[in-house]
C-alpha cells in the first residue's frame, strides 16, 4: 500500500508537472490539451489532440495509483507484469519491498507524445524518465503548415517602393544608416 | 535623438510618417499614416508623442537589460554581484520567460551563453517591441508600424479605416539592399508580427545546437512579436528539425534560406 501510495504520488506529480508544462506551452491554441495522470489514477484519460497517438498505459488498472503499471499490479504488489510486451507494460520487478518501473500515462503536448517513467528502489523514486519527448515520424506536424522548397525564380521579388516596413537580421545603428529601412524612413520623415 | 520634420503636405489625405531613435546598438522606427486637416486624426504632434513613450519604454529597459552598460542589472547578475532570487521582478520575469522558450523549442533558444553567463538580449527587444506596442494602444493609436533594427510589430493599416495590411519587405540575405520578398502584417492578415535572425547576427547570442548552421537567414511572422523573434532564432540554431517543429507546434509563417540561397518556405511564404 505504501508503495502504491508513493507511485501515485509520484505520477500525480509528473502528471501535474506535465500539466503544468503544457498550460506554460499554451500558444495560439493548437489543439493538445491533454489530461494529466491523475492522483485516483484510475484511467487518466488521454490526450485529446487531434493526432492520435495513443496512450499506452490506458486501460482501467484498477485501483489507486497505479495508472502507469497496467500490469496486474494493484493488488498484491508482489507481483508485478513483466513488462516484455510493448510500451504499456510495467517492467516492475514487483518485491513487497518496492522496487520497479512505473510508467505514467502518454500524454499529448504539443511536440507530440510524452510518457513519464519512474523507478522506484525499496519504496522510494530514484529516476523519473520522459520516455518520449517526440515522434519522430512526424505526425504531430501539422502537415498543412509544413515547410517546402521555394524556388527564386517563383517569388514575385518585393520591391522596395511597395513596402512600408523592411525585416532583416538585426543591423547595427551604423549599418542602419545604409539600410533599406532608413531609405524608407527617411522618405517619410 | 528624435529627428522632426517640417509638416508641409497634407490635403485631408492621410500620409505615413517616420520618426526614429538609437537604442540597443541598433535604430528604432515608429510609422504612423497622420492626416494634418482632419480634426481627431493623429498628427505629427500626436506621432512625436508616441514616439517618445516608445523610446522611453526602450531606454529602461535596456538600462536594466544592456550587458553593454557595466552599471546594468544584468551586468551586475552577469559579474556574479547579484543573484537570481535577489533580482528585480522584471528580470526574474524574462528569466523565466526565457527559460519557457528554451522548454519549447528543446534548447535550440537558450537564455544562457556556453559560458553560462545570462543573456537574456535575445528576448528582450522582442519584449520592448510588444511591451510598446501595448502603450501604444492604451494612448489610441490604432494604426502604427514599429520597427526595432529588423523586427517589427504592426497594428491597424497604412490606411486608417481600411482592411489594407501593412506590407514588410525581407531583406535578401545575399544582398542588404535588395528584397526576396514581402509578406501582409496586420489588417486582413493573422500576422502583426515579423522578425529575422541570421547566423552573422549582431552579438552572437544564437547558440547553434548542431555543429553547423543550416540556414543564414530565417524569418518568422506570428501573432506577436516574442514568439516570431524567439522562434526565427530558433530555427537558426536547430535547423531543419525546429523548422518543422515550429511550423507543426505555432500559427507561423516561415522563411528559411540556406548559405547556398536556397529556400524553404511555409505556405504562407509560397506564392498564392
């Protein structure tokens, strides 16, 4: 029980620290809220976002805390899954006295799937991993926004006389003075 | 510093109006359409006004934030005098504002020179623009485009009462004086905002991640001004990788340009 109470602790901490992270990542709304691992630990629902990937330790693993080890570990704590099989698994070795991984729900952010995993050693969190910070496939791009060559010749070149404004590498106030942009400015001046 | 003019033209007719200032080693612009006759518009006395309340907002901050003025707070965190938890709120505020960017882009924008001193500069202008564009608003002026040495922050139209954006060029990075292109900010466009990093830039403070830089020049558009500075520098240091992964993860337009001159575009760049 002690140790149940200690992995949910934990989660819920990772949990909250992820929600925390991902409030903090907010940026014109892209849609990636996500709850977090929850205390109760039940199931924790998983993300929302619209690129689907899915949340390797769903699934009801009973009761409290134990949200990541979706193993057969609620009970007895003694036993632990062998966390052969795939992501959702817990590799805990289970010992009454404390000891395995825990893996925390996946959970949608912005850059993609994350899973948090601790490591618990006779009771107590030695380790707490992200297991996945991105996909590397790149689904969490949004595919219409993606970046493609632009050739030259295909651009309509602005010319300086049809713009009010002019970006470019910060320039120096010395530079500025042989600039496009103080030609603009002086022309309004 | 602040140059004036001599307010000749004007026929009821609203005409754009430049005034300037030095701050933070580079020039600042305000652009304001001013119509002389038509009584409530802005005029030149209302465009200095404004002008003043920006360059003041900049000189403050970059009494505090210039690691350029041995006498600055942040010289003074820089020399090891001052510590974090001891510095002024506004500091400890950018600091943690800087260290979200540096979580969102995986490093590529970082607070912290390879010689672990803070510089928080390449945040700050971007702060300055916005924080100035919001004084702006709050004295009523609607229409305005501020350019801070490259990046620059629009509100309203070059054309009071019309839907006209505001129209940047960017500066090709292989000739100063010529363009590559335009992109709208403002009126009908999403965009307000637009700022560009190149890996010769001023200062030094893009860290690239990788050993190389991919591209010499980036430029970002986005819906404020931090976000489009942040992230063109970003995608300075990381590549092609935090170009995805800013095109992917924010509203942005993006132009890439590699040393060889080729391009990589966001289909807001692409032509329509």
């Amino acid at each position: 029980m002690k140790l149940r109470g200690t992995v949910a602790a934990a989660l819920a901490s990772a949990g909250i620290l992820l929600a925390g992270w991902q409030t903090g990542t907010q940026v014109n709304g892209i849609s990636t809220v996500a709850s977090s691992t929850t205390a109760t630990g039940t199931t924790g629902a998983t993300g929302s976002g619209s690129s689907g990937a899915g949340s390797s330790g769903a699934g009801s693993s009973g009761a409290a805390g134990s949200s990541g080890p979706t193993g057969s570990s609620s009970t007895s704590g003694s036993s632990g899954s062998s966390g052969t099989s795939g992501s959702s698994s817990s590799s805990g070795s289970g010992s009454s006295s404390g000891s395995g991984t825990y893996k925390g729900n996946t959970v949608q952010t912005r850059f993609g799937p994350v899973q948090v995993q601790i490591t618990v050693a006779n009771g107590k969190i030695t380790d707490v991993t992200a297991l996945q910070l991105t996909n590397t496939d790149g689904k969490s791009i949004q595919i219409s926004n993606r970046a493609a060559p632009l050739l030259r010749s295909k651009v309509l070149a602005a010319q300086s006389a049809n713009v009010q404004t002019v970006s470019g590498a910060t320039i120096t106030s010395n530079a500025y003075l042989t600039s496009l942009q103080a030609a603009i400015d002086a022309a309004n001046l | 510093m602040q140059r004036t003019s001599n307010p000749l033209v004007g026929a009821g007719k609203t005409i754009l109006k430049a005034r300037t200032f030095e701050c933070m080693g580079t020039v600042i612009g305000l652009t304001m359409p001013v119509d002389f006759l038509t009584e409530g518009q802005p005029g030149l006395v209302e465009l200095a006004a404004a002008t003043a309340v920006v360059e003041r907002l900049f000189h403050e901050l970059d009494e505090t934030f210039s690691l350029y003025r041995p006498d600055s707070e942040a010289s003074r965190l820089a020399r090891g005098e001052l510590k974090l938890p001891q510095a002024s709120a506004r500091m400890r505020e950018r600091y943690a504002e800087a260290h979200e960017w540096r979580l969102r882009t995986e490093g590529a924008f970082t607070p912290e020179r390879p010689d672990g001193v803070l510089d928080l500069s390449g945040i700050i202008k971007g702060h300055a623009i916005g924080e100035a564009g919001t004084s702006l608003l709050a004295l009523g002026r609607g229409d305005w485009c501020l350019n801070a040495g490259g990046d620059v922050l629009v509100s309203g139209s070059p054309h009071p009462g019309t839907a006209e954006p505001w129209k940047a060029g960017i500066v090709d990075s292989a000739d100063r004086r010529t363009l590559i292109t335009g992109y709208a900010l403002g009126g009908n466009s999403p965009h307000t905002a637009i700022a560009t990093s190149g890996s010769a830039e001023r200062g030094e403070h893009i860290w690239r991640v990788g050993s190389s830089a991919e591209f010499i020049q980036v430029t970002v558009a986005a819906a404020d001004i931090v976000t489009a500075d942040v992230l063109a520098t970003a995608i300075v240091a990381g590549g092609t990788r935090m170009l995805d992964r800013a095109a992917g993860g924010w509203d942005v337009a993006v132009l890439a340009i590699r040393a060889d001159g080729s391009m990589l575009a966001t289909p807001g760049f692409q032509p329509a």
